[in-house]
C-alpha cells in the first residue's frame, strides 16, 4: 500500500526533492574513512543556512551543551556526525519550501520548526530510555518524519500537523525520501509507520523502538493528544518510559529553558 501511494504522488508530477550540495558534500566525506570533523565542517561551510542550523542545535539549552560552540567544527564535535547529518537534511528540505506560495510556505515552514522541536525531545527520551543507544537514530527519524507534507503541498492538498495525523501517505512519502537519500533503512521503516502503532509493533526490534521514540517525541511537543493514547502502551513496554518520565523530562526542558 505505501509503495502505491508514493507512485500516485509521483504520477501525479509531484517529483522528489534533490538533496542539497551541502548534504551531498557531507555524505562524500563521511565515506572517507580519513575525515574527520574538519572535512566535515568543510562540506557544509558553503552553506550558511546549515551552518547556523548547526549552530543552533549545538548550542540548544533542550540539549544542554557540555560547553558553548562558536565554530561550526566546534558545534560537529558536539553533536556528532549523525545529527550533523540530520540537521543538514532537515535545512534542504525546508528550503524546498521556498518554492511554496503564501499560507502554505508559512505552514510547511512551521511544520519543518515542529520536527526540530520534537527531533529534540525525541533525542532526549532516547538518553533517558531503555534504548539509549538509537538517540541519533530517533533525532534523524523525527527531524525526517514530515518531509512527505513538501509534496503534498506541491500538489495543492491542504496540509497541516493536525491532519497529517489522520492519514498515511505523507509518512509513506517521507520514507521513501529518506531512502532516495541513502539514509538508514530503519529510520526510514520507522518514519513510514510513525503514526500506525500497530504496524510499528509487528516490525518490532530497532523499527518499533525509533517509531516509538518519534512519538514520544510529538507527545512532548504537542502533549496527550488523541493520537497518543494508541501509542503510550507500545512506548512503555519498548522504552521503559511511562508518563512519570515523560514528565520528568518536560520539567527538565521547561528548566532549562526559562
């Protein structure tokens, strides 16, 4: 069913976004197994959207730095090359947005800040979970999980955080972008089932537990909405994270931020 959906969109003339020079650069360092941060922050320093994104996220008082950045080679070595790689994915793919008219390039582009806002959250579950090890996994899902809401509003449909709820194919979109990109498999087979739990559940393993981290993620940042009442029992037993934790971690934030 998801790979019918992704042919009508395509069909339709709505055609996948390109990866940005930057994120291809980045992705031609990492397969050099002599680079390290310097090439790193040589791939992207063409770009000044990314490299404040970079910034930004290292900086972030949600993630609690261990010291201030000022450099983007500083705010790499904070953040690690995956994440590095995920919040360049994330600034090309709401450039795309730029292509958008009106209402519906301030909605998409709200969207996109509405990921950054759960990617964090998502992260943080993931360091205070049983599954602490897919925290980047969890931060790359969540920045990614939306990406499929660029096509449809290229072919005119009315998008929102409110509807994309209620519907699969911006998830089974956003996938199949993540793989297009050469972005790892289960993040993208966690993105395509990041709002049908049970689905997530008979993938089980890595899959079910980074699905289960995105919603975690959107739990945070939206609070108990209808859609997480599906999800709260799958999250518990595979995260170990109930509510008393989830709002342990809210109280964090919320600290850290005022």
């Amino acid at each position: 069913m998801a790979y019918d959906l992704v042919e009508a969109v395509l069909i339709s003339g709505a055609s996948l976004p390109s990866p940005g020079v930057a994120l291809i650069k980045l992705q031609t360092a990492a397969q050099d197994d002599n680079a390290g941060i310097r090439e790193f922050a040589n791939a992207v320093e063409s770009d000044p959207a990314v490299c404040g994104a970079l910034m930004r996220v290292a900086n972030s008082a949600v993630l609690r730095p261990p010291r201030k950045s000022t450099t983007v080679e500083q705010a790499i070595s904070v953040i690690g090359f995956s994440r590095t790689l995920a919040v360049t994915a994330s600034v090309c793919l709401k450039s795309q947005a730029e292509l958008l008219k009106g209402e519906l390039r301030a909605i998409v582009e709200a969207i996109f800040d509405a990921s950054n806002r759960a990617a964090e959250f998502s992260y943080l579950v993931a360091r205070n979970s049983s599954q602490r090890r897919l925290g980047d996994s969890a931060y790359l899902g969540s920045l990614m999980q939306d990406t499929g809401i660029i096509m449809q509003a290229k072919r005119g449909q009315a998008v929102s955080l409110e509807s994309a709820e209620l519907d699969t194919e911006h998830a089974a979109i956003s996938a199949h972008l993540i793989r297009n990109w050469k972005m790892p498999n289960d993040v993208a087979a966690a993105v395509a089932v990041h709002h049908t739990p049970r689905e997530a559940e008979k993938l089980g393993g890595d899959i079910c537990a980074i699905a289960c981290l995105l919603a975690a993620g959107r739990r945070l940042r939206d609070g108990e909405t209808d859609a997480w009442q599906a999800w709260a029992e799958p999250v518990e037993k595979t995260l170990n994270t109930g509510n008393d934790e989830l709002a342990e971690i809210l109280a964090n934030v919320e600290s850290a931020e005022s």
